[in-house]
C-alpha cells in the first residue's frame, strides 16, 4: 500500500508541473498558429469553407497534448454546445485539461514501468518517456500529422481507431527492442513499428485547403516538439518521485 501511495504522490505532482509546462507551450508556440489558420478558414470561398466545415464537423484541430487527443481550437461555433470564453477562462481549462491527462500518463508510466522493476530514477523516467513520446506522439504523426482548421481530415473514428492501433504497435515494438534481446524478436519488433505505416492512415476524399502549406507544415512540427519536451519532463518527472516517493515510504 505503501508503493502504491508513492506511485500516486509521483504521478500527481509529475502531472501538475507537466501539464501546467503544456499549457505554456500551447499557449505561446501552438495556438498562434491555430488562430492564424482560423483566419484563412474564415477568409475562403464559400464554397471551400462549407466543404471544410462539413468535413471537420464534431472533430478538433489542435495540439495533440499528452493524450494526443488536442485541445480544441477556437472558431468552429456550434450553438447548442457550451465553450470557454476567450482569455484566461480557456487558457485556465486548457491548463486543468493538461494537467489531468498528463497525471493520468504518468501513473499509467510508472504502473508499466514497475512490471519492468520500477523507474530507479530521473534518468530511467526520462527513457521512459522518450519511448512513450515514440509510441504516442512521434509514430502517428509520421502518416497522421496534425491538423489545424480548415485542413480536410478522414472519419474521425477511423482516425482514432488507427492512431490507438500506431500506440499499440508502437510500444509493443520498443519493448521487444529492449527486453528482446534475439534476433527473431528484433525483426519483429521493426515489423510492428512499421506495419501501422504500411496499412496507411485513414485520408480525406481531398487535400484541398485554404491553409498554406508552410503553415501546416511549421504546426505539425510545433506540435511533435512541444510533445517531445511534454514527454521528456513528465518522465523525468515521474522517474525522480518516483524514487523520492518510495525512499520515504520504505
């Protein structure tokens, strides 16, 4: 029981500081970007904005976060649907977002890691949360990069569906890598990393988008670098309290 309250010490304070380092850099390198595109959503033609709006209907277009899920980006108006105002009130609830996903990763983190014998440490945690950064953010945005308003996007469910199928694969695939050790297990792990990308995401009907390319280019990189420190910290994070947590307690 003693492990088990350090473990939850860890994964809430990793969480909090992780999340709250998020929002920041949401705030200041990703959702420029996302508001700048919002612009070329509203500045097209008619017809190409009906078609975009059909298209993104009840999906989000944002940084893929922790959870690689997104924030949702300001503009897509729905009456029926209650949204925070602009200013603090959404920076607050992106921030309260952030910080219970990224809590969330971090037990499931040190939950896996202790099948594994545990994180001895920030240097372990930080290993551990590169090979999460691979599996969660880095695999699927190779076919699948992120989206901003106005771009067209395949089925959402199918979007969904393959991007947990890319984790699964992902991780399954670093984990033969380390704990392998053969031949035979080494192969099939590079056939694991691979096949997601083989099989292809899900695409839209048509590429076509008011979105200038470079602008959607500098936004999937944003977003797979604010992802790479996101995952570096909260490992690194999780990895030293984890070790302060269970010194305590032993």
């Amino acid at each position: 029981m003693a492990i088990f309250r350090a473990l939850v010490f860890a994964a809430a304070i990793s969480g909090l500081l992780a999340g709250l380092l998020l929002a920041v850099m949401q705030q200041t390198a990703t959702v420029p970007l996302i508001l700048k595109a919002e612009t070329y959503e509203e500045a097209a033609p008619p017809a190409v904005h009906d078609h975009a709006s059909h298209d993104h209907a009840a999906q989000d277009h944002s940084d893929p976060g922790p959870a690689g899920a997104g924030q949702v980006a300001a503009g897509h108006d729905h009456a029926d649907e209650w949204t925070p105002a602009e200013g603090m009130e959404r920076l607050l609830y992106t921030a309260l977002a952030n910080v219970v996903g990224a809590a969330g990763f971090a037990l499931l983190l040190l939950a896996v890691s202790e099948a594994a014998g545990g994180l001895s440490g920030w240097r372990d945690g930080l290993a551990w949360g590169l090979a999460a950064f691979a599996a969660v953010a880095l695999a699927p945005s190779i076919s699948l990069p992120p989206e901003l308003p106005a771009m067209p996007a395949a089925d959402l469910l199918a979007r969904q569906a393959w991007w947990v199928g890319t984790v699964v694969a992902t991780g399954a695939g670093i984990a033969l890598l380390v704990y392998g050790r053969s031949l035979p297990l080494a192969a099939l792990a590079v056939g694991l990393i691979v096949l997601p990308h083989l099989v292809g995401a899900p695409q839209p009907a048509s590429h076509d988008s008011p979105v200038p390319h470079a602008l959607a280019q500098s936004f999937a990189v944003t977003v797979v670098v604010t992802s790479f420190v996101f995952w570096a910290v909260l490992g690194a994070l999780a990895g030293f309290l984890r070790q302060h947590f269970t010194r305590r307690a032993a």
